[in-house]
C-alpha cells in the first residue's frame, strides 16, 4: 500500500481499502461553534484538550511551576475546554509521587493555580474556557511513592503476567475500601469547585479501579458479578458528587468504551474483548448517567499501559501494533458515533484525533456536521502544538510543521518517571529529560 500522506487523497484511499466509517470535510468552520455543555456552560468552540497528567506537582500533590506553564501554553491556545489530568482522591491512589492531589492543606495553592490559568485566557480572549478536573482512583497503576502499590478490582491474569511484578505484589480491593471511595471522590471534587473550575469527571477508563471494577465480572461480594454490580462504584460516586457539588456545575465521566482484553471463560470482557467489540453494556451504563444529569460525556478506550495501540494509536511505540493505526482510530471515532446515535443530546467529546496531523480538523468537523460527535478532543498535539485551536480559528487550518509525529516520546519519558511534555515540539523543557531517560533510563 502507498505511504500515507496525511492528506485528503492518501486518507480518502485509506478509509476505502480499510472500510472505515470515516469522511474528510473540506469547510471546518464547524469546529468554530460555540456548544451549549449544559448546567450554564457554553464552551466557546468545538475543540478540547484531553486530560494529560505532567506528572510534575509537587510531592504534597499541588501543582508546580510546570504545571502551571502546561495550562497557561493550553489557556492561550484557544480550545473551549481544557479537560484537566487525573487528580487523585487519596494519597494511596496516586499513580506517581508527583500526581497531583487536592486537599485542605494545598486547596488556596489549587484556587491560585486555577486563578492564573483564567487569567492567562483572558489576556487573550474574552471569551470563557470551561475547566474540567479529572478525579482518579489509579487502582492498578498506583505508585503513590513511586514503587508499584497496585490496588485491583479482580486478578486479572493477562495484566498481571505482563506487569512483570510478582503475583504477592498485588492487592485486592474489599468491599469496605470500596465503600469509603464515593466519599472521598465528592470531597476531592468539592474541593475543586471550591479552587474554581467548572466541573469534574469521574474516571472510569484506562484500567484504573473505576474503570477496571466494570470488568469485575469474576469478583465476589457487591461490586463484582452482575452488571448493576459492576457499575455500582461508579454510579454511586456520581450520586455523590452530585450532591455535594450541586447544579450549576459540570458532572461527566471519562468512559472507557472498550477495553480489549483477551476473551477467559468467566469474563467477556468490558464492551467486548480482543476479538470484537460489543458495547451493550457501556451504552447502557451511558444511559444511567444520563438518568442521573450526565450530559456530557469523554469517550476512550484501552489500557495504555497494555494495550497502548488501541488507546492512543501511534507511529512509533514500544512494539509494532497489529493493525494500521486507522483501524484503531475507526474504532475510536465509531465508538463516539455509537454514543450519539443512542443518545443524541449527549455531548460527545471524541478522542482519537492526534495521529490524523492537519488532516485532524477536516476528519473532525465530517464527524460534528453527521452528528457522530460534537467536540474534537486532542491528547498528544496540545503537548506538541498547544494553539492549533487558535490557527483553526484564526488560519482554518493546522501546520504541518508543528503537528504531532505520534512518536511516543512523551509517554516514554513519562513512564521513566520524569516530567511528561513533547521532547520534539517543546524543547526547551522536554528535550533535556529526553536526554536524561536515554543516558540514565
Ligand atoms: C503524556 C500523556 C498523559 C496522559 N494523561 C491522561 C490522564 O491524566 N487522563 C486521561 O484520561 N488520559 C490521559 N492520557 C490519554 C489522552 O487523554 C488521550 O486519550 C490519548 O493521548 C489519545 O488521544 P490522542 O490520540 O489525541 O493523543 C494521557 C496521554 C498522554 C500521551
Ligand atoms: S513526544 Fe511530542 S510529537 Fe511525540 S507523540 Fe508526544 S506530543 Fe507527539
């Protein structure tokens, strides 16, 4: 097959030999429409940045100069919705020492953070960007002081054997830790309205322990089984959140669709397996958020840990994935479009963007004009190219030569513990930690 080019012709050639439900629009002044989120919030186009964490707050889990650079790069880029990192709940939870965290003790150093974040913005538009927190319980994935402490929903053998860790390293959730965790999520996202944003999502993606509690089907006790079960945590965290939090703020969820695990005997896996993807249950896990005032919702899947292909599909990586990076972005994109067929008034903000280059807005706004998705997310280009949303707004296009390359580079300095940024567009900062990991891994 031909090289691909990132442009319409090569791309259009693409999607016919792959089959793919994908189209490439010409006219993307779509992406310039303000959305009505609901609950108040208009976001001032159709452009988000995904949440990415920096891992570089400081050990008391508030934010750092870095941090704070990264959202200030964000504000002046011009997307309507900056979906911020994972911020843990609890201190066990933390999936690096340097994860952010919110508490009493550091909350004025949060409300500053966010207070500066703002501020930057409006030096460049008067137009409001809506903020979202991410709450996160790292479940499996926690390293609260850097050595792995995983906390897991169930033995899930395939994640275990290929962690590399030894079977005794692993814990297992009781129902009692699990009860004290809606609690903790409503406090951390009172917290976090207190420091000013403008909602929070409850992560439940990735393989982290609200995510991987859906595919909990082998688990014993109340929270395993049954899908009500397996849902449970998740829908009573949100019931939580919403009381404590009230109206007038955004509640949403980071939603792994599909996880693609391989297929055992008890468990099908969570909107499917390896084989086929199935989203019974995730459209009407949707559904029930959605009875609760959900309404807006980040669509994702994988586990980028294990399955990174499918998460973040990408052009080099720690191994040769065993598809074209288009299939994996198909799934991604149909995944959304399933999400808005069912349930049109949602707001889908869909993921599976980055590796599309300039072609990214032209795929997007086909996706927005079929009502397939309403908000174009991008993950690893606003580390690369944090204003492509101002050159879309103010050039109607993106630049070739500050595009993304989806090399992987930023996850493999964030995988060896140091700050996460692009070492090839932001050199500057990420370049010289690139070079650390090489020398000292
Ligand atoms: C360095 C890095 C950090 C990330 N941190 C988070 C995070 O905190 N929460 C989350 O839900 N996803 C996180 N992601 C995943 C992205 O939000 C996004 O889903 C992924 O990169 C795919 O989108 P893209 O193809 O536009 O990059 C991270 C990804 C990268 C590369
Ligand atoms: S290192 Fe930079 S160019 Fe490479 S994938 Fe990450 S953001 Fe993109």
């Amino acid at each position: 097959m031909q090289k691909f080019k990132y442009d319409k012709d090569s791309l259009m050639t693409y999607i016919k030999d792959f089959n793919l439900d994908l189209g490439y629009q010409d006219d993307i002044s779509i992406l310039k429409e303000e959305v009505d989120l609901g609950d108040g919030y208009i976001s001032p186009n159709r452009m988000a940045i995904h949440p990415l964490e920096g891992c570089d707050g400081h050990t008391d889990g508030s934010p750092s100069e870095f941090s704070l650079r990264r959202y200030k790069r964000f504000a002046r880029g011009g997307a309507g919705l900056v979906w911020f990192e994972a911020i843990a709940i609890c201190e066990e939870s933390r999936a690096n020492p340097r994860q952010l965290y919110i508490t009493e003790q550091n909350k004025e150093v949060f409300k500053t953070f966010v207070d500066e974040i703002r501020k930057t913005r409006s030096e460049v538009s008067s137009k409001k960007q809506i903020l979202i927190a991410q709450l996160t319980h790292s479940g499996r994935y926690s390293k609260p002081n850097g050595a792995a402490s995983p906390i897991c929903a169930y033995d899930n053998v395939e994640l275990r054997e290929s962690s590399g860790l030894p079977e005794d390293a692993f814990t297992y959730a009781a129902d009692e830790y699990l009860d004290s965790l809606p609690d903790m999520f409503a406090k951390t996202a009172l917290l976090l309205k207190e420091a000013g944003f403008d909602g929070v999502d409850i992560k439940a993606c990735h393989g982290y322990l609200l995510g991987e509690l859906l595919s909990a089907y082998e688990r014993e006790g109340k929270y395993g089984g049954s899908f009500e079960n397996r849902v449970k945590l998740l829908m009573t965290s949100f019931k939580k959140v919403k009381e404590a939090c009230g109206d007038n703020f955004i509640l949403t969820v980071r939603l792994n669709l599909y996880d693609s695990y391989l297929k055992t005997e008890n468990n099908p896996g969570w909107g499917g397996n390896v084989d086929k993807m199935d989203l019974t249950e995730p459209i009407k896990l949707i559904g029930m958020l959605k009875d609760m005032g959900m309404k807006v919702i980040n669509i994702t899947m994988g586990n980028p840990y294990h399955n990174p292909h499918i998460n973040r599909p990408y052009n080099a990586g720690g191994y040769t994935p065993p598809e074209h990076p288009l299939v994996g972005l198909g799934r991604l994109i149909e995944g959304s479009a399933k999400v808005k067929q069912e349930y049109p008034d949602m707001i889908v903000v869909g993921t599976g963007y980055s590796w599309f280059r300039q072609c990214a807005p032209h795929v997007a706004a086909n996706e927005i004009a079929n009502n397939k998705t309403d908000i174009m997310g991008m993950g690893r280009v606003a580390l690369a190219y944090p204003d492509f949303a101002n050159d879309i707004i103010n050039h109607n296009r993106m630049f070739s030569d500050k595009i993304c390359l989806t090399c992987s580079l930023c996850t493999k300095i964030m995988r060896a513990g140091r700050f996460a940024g692009c070492p090839v567009r932001d050199q500057e900062v990420y370049l010289p930690i690139l070079r650390e990991v090489r020398k000292y891994g």
